[in-house]
C-alpha cells in the first residue's frame, strides 16, 4: 500500500476549491451521493447512456451559492474544470445550478453500465445537451469555482 505524497497523488479523487477552500471528494464518497443519468450522442453517431452526480450538487456540497435563489454577484460566477492532461473547460456556475436550468451535467463515473474505460476515468464530465463532445472532459480532477465580481 502507498502512503504519504505517493498515495495522495494516486488516489482517485476530484478535488474542488469554492471562495478559496478547497476539498477532496474520494471516487468512492461521489459515488454514495445521490445519482444522475446523461444520455449522449456521441461524436462518432452513437448513443452512450453515463451516469454520476450532478456537478450543481457535488458543488452545493463544497458550498458553493447553487440555491433557487441564486443573484448578485453569484450569477458572475464560473466554473474551471481540469483534467488530468491539463484539458481545461468552463461553465457558468448558474448552468450547473439544478434551480436554475436542466443541463443536467455531471460528472460520470460510468458508461453504459460499466466503469469508465482507460483513460476516461475514473471520472469525467457530461454536458449532455452540448452538440458538441468538446467540453467532456475525460479523467477529470478539479473544480475550482471563481467569482467575477466579489
Ligand atoms: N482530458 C481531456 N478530455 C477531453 C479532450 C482532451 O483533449 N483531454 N478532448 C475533448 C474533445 S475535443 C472531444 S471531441 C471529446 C472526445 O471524446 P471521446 O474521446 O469520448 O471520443 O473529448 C473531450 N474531452
Ligand atoms: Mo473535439
């Protein structure tokens, strides 16, 4: 078994940063939370079905303003999403509030019933009414929310 630095960079975890506080949420802690279900049509023509958590619910936890009543400064508010090649893409954080829009994007921990595949996970992002793929980030690691306006 590893321990210390070595274990830190190797267990799977998304690490998300809200207002400067940052928190790590194991692989397997996202998985118990409350699921969600994307289906896509991918790229190449065909239709893949990817399940996790929605991002709006993995951020309220990390305490970040996704309420109904969601206003001011927190409408300016975005959200960097990077992964583990350094892939970085970006959302507003009021497209991820489940309160505001049905976006429903998350980050998947499987794909048609089974675990992501090499290199796509263990965790990426689905923005399933995207027409596009270019913002899925495979082997997701970070969240980090930034305010425009303080
Ligand atoms: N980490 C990471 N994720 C990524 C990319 C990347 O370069 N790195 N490319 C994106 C682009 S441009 C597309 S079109 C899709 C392709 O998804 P696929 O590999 O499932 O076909 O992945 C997206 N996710
Ligand atoms: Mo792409």
């Amino acid at each position: 078994m590893l321990v210390g630095p070595a274990a830190l960079a190797q267990a799977p975890a998304l690490t998300m940063s809200v207002a400067g506080k940052s928190s790590t949420m194991s692989v397997s802690a996202l998985k118990a939370q409350p699921r969600a279900r994307a289906e896509v049509r991918t790229e190449q023509g065909q239709t893949s079905v990817y399940e996790g958590v929605l991002v709006g619910d993995l951020l309220a936890r990390a305490g970040a303003p996704v309420g109904p009543g969601m206003r001011g400064t927190d409408i300016t508010a975005y959200v960097v999403a990077t992964a583990a090649d350094g892939y970085t893409v970006v959302f507003s954080l009021t497209e991820l509030n489940p309160h505001f829009t049905d976006s429903n994007i998350i980050v998947a921990d499987t794909v048609d019933g089974g675990p992501l595949p090499d290199g796509q996970g263990p965790l990426r992002l689905i923005a399933p009414k995207d027409k596009h793929g270019t913002r899925w980030a495979r082997q997701l690691q970070r969240l980090e929310v930034v305010s425009v306006k303080k």
